[in-house]
C-alpha cells in the first residue's frame, strides 16, 4: 500500500472518480473494474491539486498551487494558466484554491492572494500584442500602421517605439529603432508605412522618409526635405498612397507628392493647394483623386474632366461634410466612399454631391472616426475614440465592442487598420494592437436574468429588517410592494445577471398606468419615480445585453396608498359629517323658519299695540282739545272779574286761584297737543336768536321761592359773557323748565347749572347731588 495525502476527489462521471492529491498529482478510480491509475499529464512535477471541475465534455478544470490546468480529456493534453508579471490579462496568482462554471460557461476562479479571476468564454476572439519586458514582443504602446509584405509579414509604426515586424505564422516580433548610424531608422515616431516589393517605405515625424532593405531591415534610402534635390517641403511624412497603376504619393504636412523613380525624387502635386497639411490619399474606383486635410476640408479632382472641388464644413448647409479634419477616406465594395472625420461618418452621394452623417445619435459610441475597412459580409469595422463599431451594410444595425468585450483599450489611433487576405483584421490603439477574424465569432445565446436589487426611497436605501420598511424580505423576491402617500418618490435598481460585457447591457422600463411604450434607459439600470398619484401600478423591466440577446421580462406589482384624507376610513367620515351637516342644516332652516314666524307674530303684536296706543292717544288729544275750548272760556271772564271790583276781599283771592289753576291745566292741554304733534311730525319749530345767559337767570329766579323752601345750594356759571344762540325760545323754556324742576325736586343739598359755548356747540348742563337716574331708562328719556 502506498500513502497519498488526498486534497479532493471529484466524480468525473459515471464510472470515474477522480483523485486530488498533495505530492502525487492526479489518480483515477474506475468504480466498475476498481483500477486505480495515474492521469497523464504533460506536466514535470506532480500537481498539488485544489479542485476539479468539468467544463462540458472535453475539458477538465484543475485548480492548484501551480496555476489552473485545462486538461483535454480527449487529447490527453493540457495548457497551464499561470501567473505572467508583464501580462494583465493573466491569473493573478498561482495558488489557485476553487472553481466554478457560471450558466454562460465563464469561469470562477479563487485564488489565494490574488483575490477571484473570471475567465470568460471567448464569444468574441481578441488577440492582444502589448509590450512586455524580457519578452517577444511588439515594442511601442501607441500603435499606428499596419501593412503587409510580400512574403506575409506584417510591418507595423508605432508612434513611440520605432518600426516592427510581425511574423503571423511564429507570432514573433523583430523591432527596428534609431540607432544612430545610417542604417537604423531616422526616428522612433513613424507616422507612415508602405512595402513596395523588397522595400520598406517609412515616413517619420519631422525626420524625413527612410527606405527600408525588407530582409535585411537596414535603411538603404534617405531623403530630407533639408536636402533641395528630394524636391521635399517638409520632413513630416503622413502617410504613403499606392495607385492602380502603381504610382506612388507621399503626403506632407506641406503638400502631396509624386515619386519619380527617373530622378529618384519627388514632384509637388500641383493639382491641389502645395502648402496645405494633409492627412490621407485616395483613388476611388472612377480614377478620382480625393485629398483630405488636417484642418482645410476635402478636395476632390476629377482626372478625366480636371474639374476640382472643395468641400469645407459649413453650419447652415446640413448636407455638406460634418467637419474639415479627414482622418480617413475608404471606398467599399458596392463603391460608395466613406469620410472618417472629427465629428462623425460621412456617406457620399456622387449624384447629389452631398453627404450623409452618421453620428452618436445614430447610435455611434463616439464622433471621433479614425479609421475603416470592410469584412467579407460587407459590414464596416471602424475605431473611434471609445471603441471599435461593426457597421452594418444596410447602414442601420451597430455594434460596439469595447474593453468589456476584450479589447486593449477603447482609444484608438489614426491610420491604424489592416485587413488580410485571410479575413483576419489589425486594429492599432494607444496600448497596443488587436486581431481578430469576424467569422470567428461566436454568439451568446444564453438568456440572462433580471433582477430589481435595490429600492430607494426619498433617496434613501430601505432594508428589508427596519421596523417601518415597506419590505419584509428582499426587493429582488417579492412581487407586490404596496408604499405610503409619504413613499410616493422612489427609485428601483435593477441588474441583467450577465458576466460576459455588463456594462453593455441596455435597460427597457414600463409603468402601466403611466408609460404605454417601453421607455429605452440606453446602459442606466436605474429609474426615478416622484410622487406617483394613489393607485396600482406594474413596473416592467427588460434588458438586451452586448450579443442582442433579449432577457426575460420581470414584472413588480406597486401600490401606492393614499392619504389618510383619501381613503376608505376618511370618505366613511366624510359622509357621516355630512349627514351630521345636513341634519344641522335642516335643524338650522327649521330654527330660522321659527324665527321669522315669532318675528312676524311679534311685529304684528307690536302693530297691534301700536294701534292701541295710537287709538289712546287720538282719545286723549281728542278729550285735551275738548277741555282746552271750555278752559279757554272759563280763563275770560275770570281775568274780567278779577280787574273788577269786589265786597268781600276772599272773592279776588279765590278768583285768582281759580286763574292759576285755569293756566295751570291750560299750560297741561297745550303740552300734550304739542307731545302729538311732535309724534306725528306737525309740531314745527321756529329759530330765533336768544340770549341763552339771560334765559337761564330768569328761569333761576322763576325757582328761586322753591330753592329757598327746599333751602339748595343753587350755583349758576354762566360766564362773563352774554351767551346768544339760535333756539326755538318755547321748545328750550319747556326743556330748561323741566330740567331745572327736577333737580331741584331730586335733589339732596346742591344743583348747578354750567353754561359754555365754543366754535361748533352749545353745551348746558343741569347737575344735582340726587340719586343718578338709571342706565337703563337713559335710551328712553
């Protein structure tokens, strides 16, 4: 028997158990035959092993100290993954401890110091060439043409790293950088590249142009516009353009030239301005010459016609080129010509001579175009500043791949793309270089799941396990949520469970009741609700992720209840206040109806004794006219018999008290009619000056025997001054009168009368020390 240290065992099938040991590798059990054996392995050492795990048929997943192994069980070959310092994209450490396979076959791996890596299936097969020190590489970051030799190799300008030449076959890299001698290149920023049979054309910047031996690599050529025989106005080389009939152009930054190969040297085109900077060069099928420039838009020169022409951006002409800087010019195979510029595509329309612009708001990740070519399924493959674009041919359907889809960087550069003969296609970005095969790429047809996985409310987070959460369990599985008035503003996030490109993902959202059409969120997976009306609600959500795969669509019931004033408690108080209000209104109208019936029997009781007291008056004015008449003729003789003479002296006495007593009743009868008059508004009154201070002093001495009787204290001040007013004499002797003879009837010791008189009135005031008259009778006196 042999002793294993045994790390894990794992059935590989139905028959097979595979063993995981510590220093003896990999053991396999067959349960029928009970045969235990080694698994082959390509490896030296034994594999100090962590886990297995199976991947579909064909491959075994092995995690161990030594990095992961994917093990062909049917080639009975494996190829270790393992930790590279010069490479990002590897493992980020050798112990590996767990692995898993997620629903889409991407791979989870856990590693001991290295925290968890996710190799995902390649749906998509982007090979990367980066710098990488101590090792075959390319040798510049910021990669920019990319041509192909004769023999298959292919030459390739970096910006920052000199000259490079790749061999397809080897995967080996061959870098050529100033050296300072005249076979090393001019200078390590290449901007321009072209094989032309066994030589190398290269363009720097600002160095002049360099002729490469192609198999030897050594510069065998050098022109410099310093030199006046190269016929060169500038030493900064754009690019090279090879035409039908084999003629070369070399673009400056000052002009485009022609090789001649008689003279070995080169002729300004004069067929278009000689001191313009240009970026690019193209003969389109028609034998046509377009031009583009750095900043001076795009000429155009008909070879046949020598007609020229000139197209410059211009803001009020929608259907003129979208910008002056050209930085590429394609024609593709249905002969239509492509214009990459600073701020978008453009399609041009030899019938019309306009242009049709393509732009982000055609769905194109960025307005920065750098460079196109065609696949052999027509559809366009551009780089922009923020990815590569596959174009459809139909000119509508884009695609966007960026690094979430494997790619070095989404920053690409100018004048670096390249199609093979074998479909294969080189993309140059600011880390590097890709290649990949279209007809490589696989699609994901997994459908992914959705989830809500947060809910907010008035911005806040709301946890399942607070006291007044609108949720006892977790937002992504419930399907009700029923919110207060007061929780009416809230928003839900929600996420595509897709590992392979999330940040691709495209979110739909609908509220029934709210949004009849699927409202497109582009890649936001969060959605704002405020102050949603009481009501019931069904929130939709669906995702299409970066493979055009659909999700399936999720649905959350919402309820937002309404305020306390809205519901069914507060409308059953509604009613019973108002029936309570319309028994108060009854009541209220029968009160009122009460009232006015009181009133009118009141106002015809006072009507009724209005007429009584009215009948009582015209009988007593009535019975005061009929004494006044035989008073009247009693007062005549008695006045005769008193001026006459008489016997006996009790007879004048008599007489005179009988006239007294006659005045007397006389003065009484003549007051009431005066009283009736006054009620019925025929007593009339007449105003005359009067000397109000004498009035008074007469008045005074008119009492002055019933003063001294009752033995008062009678003070009068009047004034020094006569005090005249306008008064009817009779109406103010009978108030005075009165007055006077009630103070002194009431009276305890004093009365005083005060006389004063200003600008607007007269005042008269009649005080005594009696008891004060009650405030309720004032109104009525």
């Amino acid at each position: 028997k042999i002793n294993f240290r045994i790390t894990v065992i794992y059935a590989l099938d139905k028959e097979t158990i595979l063993i995981g040991t510590q220093d003896d590798g990999i053991m396999v059990y067959n349960i029928k035959t009970k045969i235990t054996s080694s698994l082959e392995f390509t490896g030296k050492d034994p594999v100090f092993v962590r886990q297995f795990k199976k991947k579909g048929n064909e491959e075994l997943w092995i995690a161990s100290e030594s990095g992961v192994y994917i093990y062909d069980l049917k080639t009975k070959k494996s190829v270790n993954i393992k930790k590279n310092y010069n490479d990002p994209y590897a493992i980020s450490d050798n112990a590996a401890y767990s692995i898993t396979i997620d629903k889409e076959n991407g791979i989870w791996i856990g590693t001991y110091f290295g925290g968890v890596n996710y190799h995902q299936k390649q749906y998509t097969q982007f090979k990367k060439y980066f710098p990488q020190n101590n090792q075959n590489s390319i040798s510049g970051s910021a990669v920019r043409e990319i041509h192909k030799d004769d023999s298959g190799d292919l030459w390739i300008g970096t910006e920052d790293a000199g000259l490079n030449r790749f061999n397809p076959k080897t995967q080996k890299f061959t870098s050529y950088l100033p050296n300072g001698s005249k076979s090393g290149v001019s200078y390590y920023n290449i901007h321009a590249l072209l094989p032309r049979k066994d030589k190398i054309w290269v363009g720097t910047f600002e160095h002049g142009l360099d002729i490469l031996d192609r198999k030897s690599g050594a510069v065998i050529k050098h022109y410099s516009a310093n030199d006046p025989a190269s016929g060169l106005h500038s030493n900064f080389i754009f690019s090279f353009y090879e035409s039908k009939k084999k003629q070369l152009f070399v673009v400056t930054t000052l002009g485009l030239y022609t090789y001649n190969e008689a003279h070995d040297n080169f002729d300004i085109l004069k067929i278009f301005p000689e001191t313009t900077h240009y970026t690019n060069f193209k003969e389109d099928s028609d034998g046509n010459y377009w031009a583009g420039s750095y900043r001076d838009g795009l000429f155009f020169y008909n070879t046949k016609t020598r007609k020229k022409e000139v197209f410059i951006y211009d803001y009020k002409n929608p259907d003129g080129i979208s910008n002056n800087s050209i930085n590429s010019i394609f024609e593709d195979s249905h002969k239509n010509l492509w214009f990459a510029t600073e701020n978008g595509l453009n399609l041009f329309d030899k019938k019309t001579r306009t242009f049709k612009k393509f732009t982000t708001k055609n769905g194109f990740p960025s307005n920065v175009i750098y460079s196109i070519i065609e696949d052999e399924n027509k559809n366009l493959w551009m780089t922009t500043s923020k990815g590569l674009v596959k174009f459809g041919p139909d000119h509508k359907n884009i695609k966007i791949y960026t690094t979430a889809n494997g790619l070095l960087s989404d920053q690409f550069n100018y004048s670096s793309a390249f199609r093979d003969s074998n479909g294969d296609m080189y993309f140059g970005n600011l880390n590097g270089m890709i290649s990949f095969n279209p007809k490589n790429f696989t699609k994901n047809k997994y459908t992914p799941s959705i989830f809500i996985t947060n809910l907010q409310i008035n911005n806040k987070d709301v946890d399942a396990d607070e006291n007044d959460s609108p949720i006892k369990q977790s937002i992504s599985h419930i399907d009700e949520l029923e919110l207060n008035n007061n929780q009416s503003s809230f928003n839900l996030e929600f996420a595509s469970l897709n590992y392979t490109a999330p940040e691709l993902t495209e979110y739909w959202y609908k509220l029934e009741n709210v949004n009849n059409d699927w409202v497109y969120l582009e890649r936001n997976n969060k959605v704002f609700f405020t102050e949603l009306a009481p009501g019931d609600y069904v929130f939709k959500v669906k995702s299409l992720n970066s493979f055009g795969i659909w999700s399936k669509e999720i649905k959350l019931k919402i309820k937002i209840l309404p305020p306390f004033y809205a519901s069914i408690y507060a409308y059953f108080l509604y009613f019973l206040l108002m029936c309570a209000g319309f028994y108060h209104v009854i009541r209220y109208s029968q009160n009122l109806t009460q009232i006015k019936n009181n009133r009118k029997i009141k106002h015809l009781n006072d009507e009724k004794e209005k007429e009584i007291y009215q009948a009582k008056i015209d009988f007593f004015t009535n019975v005061a006219h009929e004494i006044r008449t035989p008073l009247t003729l009693i007062k005549g003789p008695l006045e005769k018999l008193l001026v006459m003479e008489h016997q006996l002296p009790e007879v004048p006495q008599n007489l005179s008290i009988m006239k007294k007593n006659t005045s007397r009743l006389l003065k009484l009868v003549n007051e009431l009619l005066d009283f009736r008059k006054s009620e019925i508004g025929g007593l009339k009154l007449t105003f005359v000056e009067a000397n109000i201070s004498s009035m008074v002093r007469n008045f005074h001495l008119r009492f002055s025997q019933l003063i001294e009787e009752r033995q008062i204290e009678f003070e009068l001040e009047l004034g020094d001054k006569e005090i005249f007013a306008f008064v009817d004499k009779e109406a103010f002797k009978k108030i005075l009168s009165n007055l006077i003879n009630n103070a002194i009837k009431y009276s305890k010791e004093k009365v005083s009368i005060t006389l004063f008189r200003d600008e607007k009135k007269l005042t008269l005031t009649v005080k005594n020390d009696g008891k004060m008259i009650p405030f309720l009778l004032k109104d009525k006196i």
